[in-house]
C-alpha cells in the first residue's frame, strides 16, 4: 500500500469510527429502536470498508448493481434514525447518519458512480426534509440546511478530487507517451548511428584491403589478378546483405557466409518484409537455421528470404545433387531441438525448397 492510500484509509476509517459506532453507542438511551440504530451504524460501516477496498489494493472499476445497492444504504440510514430521535437531538451526534454515510457516496463518486451518488444524496435529503416538515419545527429550512451541510460539503469535494484524478491521469498518460515517443526516437537515433558505424567498419575492413590490392595488382601477374574478381564479388554480395537483409545476419552467419562464398556458392539473403522489426524469436531460429545449412554449402545457389508478410522464410538451393541432400539432411538432422521453427522440406535431384516457420 503506498503512503497517501494509507493515509486515506486511516482518515476514512477515523470519520466512520467517529461519526457512527461511537455515537450510536453513547446514544442508545435517547433512540426509541436501538437495535434499528446499531444495525444501520453496522450496515453503514460494511458497505463503506466495501467501497474502500481500492485504498487495500483491490479494483476500482464497480457494478452498476452494487453501486445503487450501496447508495440505497444512505436513506435507509436515515430512516432507520431520525424518525426515532427526538427532535432536539437531531443537531447532535445522535444523530450521525448525515456524517458518517458521506464516506459512502464519497467512494462512489471516486469510484466513478456519480449518478448513484447523487441519487443517494438526494434521498437523503428527502429524509431529513420530510422528517423536518413533520415535526413542524420552526424555520424548517434552516433546520433542513443545518443537517445537509455534510452532504453539500462533501458531494462537492468528491466532485473536485475526481475532477483532479482525471486530470492527473490525462496528462500523466500524455507525459508517458511523449516520454515514450521520445525514448523511440533515441532508439532509432542510435540504431542509425550504429547501423552506420557497422558499415563503415565494413568497409574498413573489407573495401579499403580490396582496394589496396587492386591498387597494388600487377596485370602481368594473371593468378593473383584473376582472384580479384571473386574478391570483389564477395564483398559485393557482403555490403548487399547488410542492405537488404540485416536482420538475418549476426556475426557467425557473417562468417559462415564468406566461407560458403569463398567455396564457390552464390548465397543469396533478402528481407522483403513489409514492415521490419516482429517476432525477434523467429528471426533468431532463421539466422541458427541459415548457420547450420551454409557449411553444406559448396557449390551452386542458395537463396533465403522473408516474404513480404513476415510470417515464414523460405530457402531455395539449386545446386549439385550430393549438396542439396547435405542441405536437406542438416535441416532435418542438425537443427536444434529447442528451434521455435516448423521446416517443411522438398528435394529433388539439385533442387531444394524449404518452408521455415514459427510455432
């Protein structure tokens, strides 16, 4: 329970105790129906500790049916008090039901049950206005005022504190969604920053050599300048997955990639999603997929991409018959157990055609 709902269930459990056990119990000797009395103060305080539950923990959200049923306990006080009261205990604590029933549509009002609320004040104003008028006091206005004030008092306050709540509540949500928008932003900002940082690392580490060695080739020399070619294929199709395919690639299928590459394989990695970002487990179990295929890779093409949907990956081998079954043998026997995919599995001859899904 945090602080200020400790302090509003002690406050709330210090009016009740004061303004109806201890009255009802000092005044039993003016009330003509005692009992009638202790039962409305024990009704009373159940029904408010009830609507209280929220200061504990509980839900706020309440009923329809229960919130008329506890706004029909404040007349019923009423009535169960005043009319066996003598009249010149009515502006005393023996009369403690106008005090100790507002907790009751307090809780009502906060726990959004205005119209019940109004309703049980306005039957209780019914209450004292007839018991008012039949005792034929004189200036029965005045006395009808003197005994509403509780109720105008704090309908009016309950009013305000939910009028402030919903307005707190409005523009914390907005604070949050600003703060969110803006930790989204910085997100992106520094996903940018870090795609861009990877690529130049890339191209430090992979174009600058390439050029240096082109820049240093001798044409004469026909073995080492026919490797550059393939060298700069190979980067090529390095810088092209970074491109198209990011979300496919971590550091082992990097290096698996080159390595099938470098053995004379055409590997092809294309994201075609619609919409990138989803279901990071999946994404994982494709790039454990892709690792665990790429060292059967020798020879021909192989292709894996996301669909435009997002929901499956597809991987196309055409190649030597003898690859094409290593492919198909490390999909069915070399996948982890624990890979959140489904891999449906069609080879004939050299070609292969796979279906990865998620469970």
């Amino acid at each position: 329970m945090k602080g200020v709902q400790r302090a509003c269930a002690v406050g709330a459990g210090l009016w009740l105790l004061s303004h109806a056990p201890l009255p009802a119990l000092l005044s039993v000797r003016v009330h003509e129906r005692p009992a009638l009395s202790l039962l409305a103060v024990a009704v009373v305080l159940g029904v408010s500790a009830a609507l209280l539950r929220p200061l504990l923990g509980g839900p706020t959200r309440l009923r329809a049916g229960p919130a008329w049923a506890a706004a029909a306990v404040a007349p019923l006080s009423g009535l169960a008090v005043m009319p066996w009261l003598p009249v010149e205990a009515w502006r005393t604590y023996a009369n403690w039901w106008p005090g100790a029933t507002q907790v009751l549509v307090v809780a009502l009002v906060v726990r959004r049950r205005r119209p019940a609320a109004l309703v049980a004040e306005l039957a209780s104003a019914t209450v004292v206005a007839a018991s008012v008028l039949r005792a034929g006091v004189p200036d029965p206005w005045a006395w009808i005022a003197a005994l509403e004030q509780p109720a105008l008092l704090w309908f009016s306050a309950a009013l305000g504190v939910r009028v402030l709540f919903d307005r707190t509540a409005r523009e914390v949500e907005r604070y949050e969604a600003a703060a969110a928008r803006s930790a989204a932003a910085e997100a992106a900002a520094a996903a940018r920053a870090g795609s861009a940082a990877q690529r130049r690392a890339d191209l430090d580490l992979g174009a600058l050599p390439l050029l240096r060695r082109v820049a240093a080739a001798d044409p004469a020399d026909d073995a080492g300048w026919a490797q550059l070619p393939r060298a700069a294929v190979g980067l090529e199709r390095g810088l092209r997955d970074d491109l198209r395919a990011r979300a496919l690639l971590d550091e082992e299928v990097r290096a698996r990639l080159r390595a099938a590459r470098a053995r004379g394989c055409a590997v092809d990695v294309v994201d075609d999603r619609a919409v990138r970002g989803g279901d990071e487990e999946f994404l994982a179990g494709v790039r454990r997929a892709l690792a665990t295929v790429l060292p059967a890779c020798t020879d021909g093409t192989v292709t894996l991409r996301l669909p435009p949907d997002g929901r499956s990956a597809t991987l196309a081998v055409e190649a030597e018959p003898a690859t094409t079954a290593a492919v198909a043998w490390a999909l069915g026997a070399r996948l982890p157990a624990d890979l959140a995919l489904d891999v449906d599995v069609d080879a004939v001859g050299g070609s292969l055609w796979a279906e990865l899904r998620g469970r």
